[in-house]
C-alpha cells in the first residue's frame, strides 16, 4: 500500500540525479505528445480514479483469503504467504521500474499496469489451487508497483501549476480504493453469487474499461533513451541521517507491521473474535483501518515530523490495548474501535517519519533514502505476518494475535519513550550541494566543522515568550502585494500564536539595531542584513521567502549561531514561464506590433516561430531544467550549462557544459537564457566576450540577477544588430529608473522583478513559511537550511 508515495518521490529525486548521455545534436520528436482527447483536468480526475481502482482490486482479496482456506485447505502460515508475496513483488516492481515512465511516457506504463491487473484477475479467475492463488497475488504487486508508476508521476504532470494537489489526490485515492475494495469484495462474497468469482469477474472487466478509457489521456511526458540505465535500484542512508533513521526504525516497523496483519489475518480474526462468518466484518475492519488512516495523514500533515511520530506510536499503543481487549471480550465494536486507534497510529506513524527522514537526505541521495524507507516498511508489512502465519498453524489464531500485538505494542511503546525521554541531537546538515540549491551553479560552502555545524544546527535563541514575532523586510516591492495576508498560508494551529510585522525600503536594519519588541524570524527578502544587524537582534532564524540570500551576511549569521533558510526551488515554475514569456515576445517581436495598426502596416512585424532554433540555459538546475521542458515542447534543442554536469546530458537537454564551455554553448544557437546565481563582487558571467561569440540575430534572457549580464555592452550589440532581442527581469541596480535605457530601448522586453510573483507562488511561499515557523517552534531546523562556516568562501546561490 502507498505504493504511489514511494514512486513519486523516487521519481522527484530521480531527476536530481545523473543520466545517461546522448550526443549534443538536434533531434526530432522531442516535442511532448498534444493530445486534447480530455481537458486536463478531466484527465487529472480519470487518472485518480485508475489509481483508486489498482489499489481497490489489489485489497480486493484480503476479505476472500479466509474462503480460500477454507475451499483448499491450507494452513495460516501459507495464507500469509500468499499476502506477504504480494507485497514483496511490489517492493520489486517500485525499486526497478520507480522511474520508467519518466522514459517510456505515462500512458504506456499505466497500459502496462492496467493490462497486468486484467491478467492478475483472470488468474485468481483460474484458480483451483494455492499455486494460481500465489501467482495471482506476486503478479498484483507487480500490477500495482508498475501501474502506479505512471499514474503517480501523471497525477503530478496533470496537476494546475502550484495548487499541491496531486499529493492529496494520491494519498486520498490510494487509502480510498484500499478500504472500498476491502468492503465491496466482502460484501459481494457474502451476499453475492460464486464468492470467489463474482468480484474477480467485475474487477476484469473493470481494468479493460480503465484500459480502454487510457486512450483518451493526454501524454504527460516525452520519450528519451536511457531506461536500461534506471532499472537501478538504490537503497541507501546518508551518513548523516543515521542515526534519525536508526531512531525512526522501531516506528516504521510498529505500524506496518501491524497494517500488515489486519490486511492479512484481520478478516480471519473478526470471524473468530466475533463467531460470524459472515465476511463483511472482515471488510469492515479494513475499511475502518485504512479509512482513518487517510483522516489522520491529513489531520497530522501541518504538525512538526517528531511530534507525529510519537503521536502514531501512541495511537499505535492504544488501538493494540483496545484490540486486545476486544480479543479477550469478542467485543464487535471494540475490534472496529481498534482497527480505527491503530489506523491513525499508522497515518501518524508512517508520515512522521518519511517526512523527517526524506528531509534529511540530499537531493541526490533522496532516491535511496525513500527506498531504504520503504524497504523497511514493506519488509515490515509481509515478514512478520508469515512469522504470525507460522505461530497460528502452531498455536491457534487467538493466542498468536494476543503475542503479535502485545510484541508490537512493546515496540512502539519503546519508540515513544525514545522521543519522549531522549532529546534527540541536533539535525545534520550536510554540505550544500547543486541539487539541494536547486540550481547547479552552487558553490559548496566549505567543509562543515563541528563548531560551525553546531552553531547551524543550534539557534542561539529560542523562541520568546508569548508570540512568535516574524519580521519582513519588503524593500522596494510594491505594497500591492498581500504581504499581510501571508498568516492566511499559515498552519491552522499557528493562529494566535504568531504576529507578522512588515516593514519598507532601508527600514529592516533600523528596526533591528534601535530596539522595539522582540524579533524570532526575519523574513528580509532584499532588504539588507549585514553582520551588525545579525548581531544586535535577536531572532534565531534567518527565513528567506525565495532563494537568494546574497543580500545576508552568512558568515555573521553562522558565528552568532542564527539559521539561515531558503526555498530553492520553490519558484521554478512561475519563474520558467516567465522566461519563455519573454523569450516569445522576443520572437514574436510583440515590443513592435502596434506597428501593425499604422497605415500601410497591417500584418507587421513578421516574427519567428520557436520551432527548430536552438537555446542555451546558462544556469541547468532547477529553474533551467523547467525551461528546458518548456521549450522541449516548442520543438526547441536545448543545451546547458553547468557548474558540475553530469557524463551525459539529462533530459530535456540534450548537452551539458562545464563552466569553462560556456563559450562553446553559446556559440550555435538562438537564443541565450540566464538562469544561474551571483556571488557579490563578481564580473559578469555574460560579458562582451560571450556576447561576440553568440551567432548573430540571437535573442537574450536574463531571469536570474542583474549583474550577471554586462547590460552596457548588452545594449552596445543590439544597437548594432547583433543581437536581435533582449528580454529582462532583472537589472544592474534595482528598482530600475522608468525611463532607463534597458527599460525604454525598442527592442528590450522589460518587467520589473516579477518572474516569481505569481499569486500562486506567494501562497506556496507563505505556506512554506509557516511549515519553518512550526519546525522553530518544535526546535527543529528548517526545510532548506543552508550551511556557511565563517571560514569558507561563500558560494552561489542560484534562482
């Protein structure tokens, strides 16, 4: 189960990570598919439903197991056999085949999987025995593994751009066809015909409808070589996520373990708690397991990782001592009471942990992390119910329940008293590497000494009393923005707990060195914060609301031990539209069309289609690549460069540079765009020498930093037609004066900063500042803590 969680952020992490290589030439058919069979959002919905309905046929048959045992006449311990195999074929499928719709496309892998689960049926159709019983569960978690392969990473590409949605629609479709099909299956063996037939025959002729209704979705994702290279599994813990991982063991064990026994030898207990035969008490239980499970996975998604993980375990504890007592009581509602403490527990349980240990990992080390995590949770889930089976062909059903649960009991009671007792030590940073910026052009920090780690990972002040006071420092930006409003993004427990106070241009220094209340975070987005306001304050937290943090002094932020956050990544999207925005409006020569009106010039300007040209992204991390997808789709070539690139290029792109290439990237194409970070102090990255090298008539974007472009020879090379075009979000000194000369020239596209200021960017932002308000709060450091020993040379942080 939550076999989507696993491949979607397999998926994630697969695309920080290096790929195979092709040669730097200009391909055809790297253009996505566009199939406007269904609207996106009715695909988005279909696509739920299909993975809704995988997970619906592999609970399908937990209810029939105890039917099956009882027509052929096998023990316990091979009943959960013929569970546990399911899930370690899944575990299988996941670890090799995670990421090969991100090289096959969606629509074949979901055919796939559809196509798999139509065969699974037919073969529990077929079964006249416990060998067809085996072979039909091991190919449903080979069903289940490779369909929502595609349907996860479909969910996510098919989602509207910011609105967070495909996470809710996975985890609420899989826990939803998991208890739907658990109860309608029970439901249709006891008060249907041919118990062991009817609900196979629906659910084939179920997957050939899904199988059929795939034709009608768009694909998602192009096709590229490389797949043979991916059938990689990787299992692995960084070295500095041991020891949370090593604490996060005992809870991941305790509750899939436990999930693992009410799926398998759950319909089996209530018949026997209960003396009914009726199966829909089987059903019933799971339905009421995985149904909470949703609830709580949602209830605990705004409360800090730590704090969940106890809770589940609790929850863990109680739902065992409830469930016991209704063994010993053959209590119908305390077993459903049980299975709904335990269901929490699980919800609580399982996402505390995967969200503290996935954080943990770098971005290039993400794949093995979550594969560690859930080689864990499903060995969990299928060995000790085969450990179970074998103790109940031995010592009856009752007695191996009471010794199952009371052991689990134990073990998730000795998980909380370790978060309760023990205070765990401060959280590992690792180095900064190109991925965790989400950029390339990262330089990393210098080697993280124990004092300088310390001093990272331990604010120098907590939290004061009353409320939690947050500074912002907007600068020059506009007072249109709902600044105030941020709260609104805020976790719903947060209210009343923390006040939010903006203040304007050159005011941020001032208000932290002359006095006034207290201060916890800063939020100085550009004003400055130099070493003399880092000392004389007394917040502990250095929160940016985006990615760049030249304008704070890290180095002071490190010696008085205040940590210092961003949120790399978080504006790749709205700021990749922006750049491809731009770069059209070059093309399309929009700058000149109300020429077009003028007498005489109805038609004018003829510009240039995208389609065939050639662009170099001077900066291929995180905003690069979603440029680079972007104008895959216009049928562009698309070359990068990278500070650390990888042997090969990793798609969309079709080359990487060096650095030290950036010369010969620029050099045959049409078009240049600046996406990489700035370091203060440093030349610019595209100066005359890289301008004159650029074939002529090229178009030019800079989205990054002003100072990364020579604007002075820039405009120099477009005067004389070198250049054909220049598209500006940013400028040498800002804000930029309305009658400057890279504001008013004809031929230069210019907006004022806005290539992230998008509402749905300012909400996922305020949301990610409340989520680092409530990990302060809990004394635990922040998504996206940055390292910077006062010794080292502090390197680029990109967009």
């Amino acid at each position: 189960m939550h076999a989507v969680h696993i491949n979607a952020d397999l998926k994630a992490a697969e695309r920080d990570q290096e790929r195979g290589c092709c040669p730097a030439t200009r391909t055809a058919g790297r253009r996505v598919a566009a199939r406007t069979t269904l609207p996106r959002m009715a695909a988005f919905w279909l696509v739920a439903a299909m993975l809704c309905f995988v997970l619906l046929t592999s609970a399908a048959a937990s209810p029939l197991y105890a039917v099956y045992q009882a027509q052929w006449k096998f023990s316990a311990a091979t009943l959960t056999a013929v569970f546990a195999i399911y899930a370690i074929f899944l575990l299988v499928t996941l670890l090799l085949f995670g990421s090969v719709a991100d090289y096959l496309g969606r629509r074949p892998v979901i055919l796939a999987g559809l196509a798999i689960t139509a065969a699974a049926c037919a073969l529990f159709l077929a079964a006249r025995g416990v060998g067809l019983l085996f072979a039909a569960r091991a190919l449903q978690g080979v069903a289940v593994g490779a369909a929502t392969g595609g349907l996860g990473a479909a969910l996510i590409d098919l989602q509207p751009e910011g609105s967070g949605l495909a996470p809710v629609a996975t985890g609420t479709s899989i826990l939803l066809g998991l208890a739907v099909g658990a109860l309608c299956s029970s439901a249709l063996a006891q008060y249907g015909p041919a118990p062991t037939h009817l609900v196979w025959w629906l659910l084939l002729g179920g997957s050939l409808v899904a199988a059929v209704a795939v034709v009608g979705l768009p694909e998602t994702a192009q096709r590229h070589p490389g797949v043979l290279a991916s059938l990689r599994p990787r299992v692995s813990v960084p070295t500095e996520a041991r020891g949370a991982f090593a604490a996060a063991v005992p809870c991941l064990t305790a509750v899939w373990a436990l999930n693992g026994f009410y799926l398998s030898l759950g319909p089996s207990l209530a018949a026997q708690v209960l003396r009914s035969p009726n199966l829909l008490w089987g059903g019933l239980v799971i339905f009421v397991l995985t149904a909470i499970e949703a609830a709580a996975t949602v209830a605990f998604r705004a409360v800090s990782p730590p704090a969940t993980m106890l809770a589940g375990c609790l929850a863990v504890v109680a739902g065992i001592a409830v469930t016991i007592a209704a063994i010993e009581t053959t209590s119908a509602a305390g077993l459903l009471a049980g299975a709904a403490v335990s269901g929490a527990g699980f919800g609580a349980g399982n996402l505390g942990a995967y969200r503290t240990l996935s954080s943990l990992a770098p971005a290039d080390q993400r794949a093995g992390m979550i594969a560690a995590i859930f080689t864990i949770g499903y060995l969990a889930f299928s060995v000790p119910v085969v450990i179970a089976g074998l103790g109940t062909t031995h010592f009856g059903l009752h007695r191996t329940a009471l010794v199952y649960c009371g052991t689990l009991a134990a073990l998730s009671a000795v998980a909380a008293a370790g978060f309760i007792f023990r205070r765990p030590p401060p959280a590992e940073v690792p180095e900064p590497r190109a991925a965790d910026k989400g950029e390339s052009e990262v330089t990393v920090l210098g080697p993280v000494t124990s004092d300088a780690k310390a001093a990272l990972t331990a604010p120098r002040h907590e939290p004061h009393e009353g409320l939690l006071r947050v500074l912002v420092g907007k600068e020059w930006f506009s007072e249109n923005h709902a600044w105030s409003e941020m709260p609104h993004h805020w976790p719903a427990w947060l209210a009343g707990r923390a006040e939010i106070e903006v203040v304007g241009q050159g005011q941020l220094e001032a208000r932290l060195i002359d006095g006034g209340p207290p201060v916890d975070v800063v939020v100085p987005l550009w004003s400055p914060l130099p070493g003399r306001a880092i000392r004389a304050g007394s917040f502990g937290l250095i929160q940016q609301f985006g990615v760049g943090v030249d304008n704070v002094d890290l180095d002071a932020a490190a010696e008085y031990g205040v940590w210092v956050a961003n949120m790399a990544g978080l504006n790749a999207v709205p700021v990749a539209e922006h750049a491809v925005a731009l770069l059209l409006a070059l093309a399309r020569r929009l700058p000149e069309a109300p020429k077009g009106f003028e007498p005489g010039h109805w038609g004018e300007p003829a510009g240039r289609s995208l389609a065939g040209t050639a662009a170099c992204i001077v900066g291929a991390g995180a905003v690069g690549t979603e440029i680079a997808r972007r104008l895959a789709a216009f049928d562009v070539t698309v070359t990068g460069v990278r500070r650390h690139p990888a042997s090969g290029p990793i798609p969309p792109f079709v080359a990487l540079y060096t650095t030290d290439r950036l010369l010969d990237c620029v050099a045959d194409v049409d078009s240049v765009i600046i996406a990489a970070g700035y370091q203060a102090g440093e030349p610019p990255l595209v100066d005359d020498t890289v301008l004159r090298t650029m074939r002529p008539g090229a178009w030019l974007v800079n989205i990054a930093r002003g100072a990364l472009l020579d604007a002075e020879a820039a405009v120099a090379h477009l005067n004389t037609g070198r250049l054909a075009g220049i598209g500006l979000d940013v400028f040498p000194t800002e804000p930029y004066p309305v009658d400057g000369a890279l504001v008013a020239h004809p031929r230069i596209v210019a907006t004022a900063h806005t290539a992230s200021l998008t509402s749905d960017y300012f909400a996922a932002a305020s949301r990610r500042l409340g989520d680092a308000l409530a990990a302060y709060l809990d004394h635990q450091p922040p998504s996206g803590l940055l390292s910077a020993p006062n010794h080292a040379k502090r390197g680029l942080h990109e967009r």
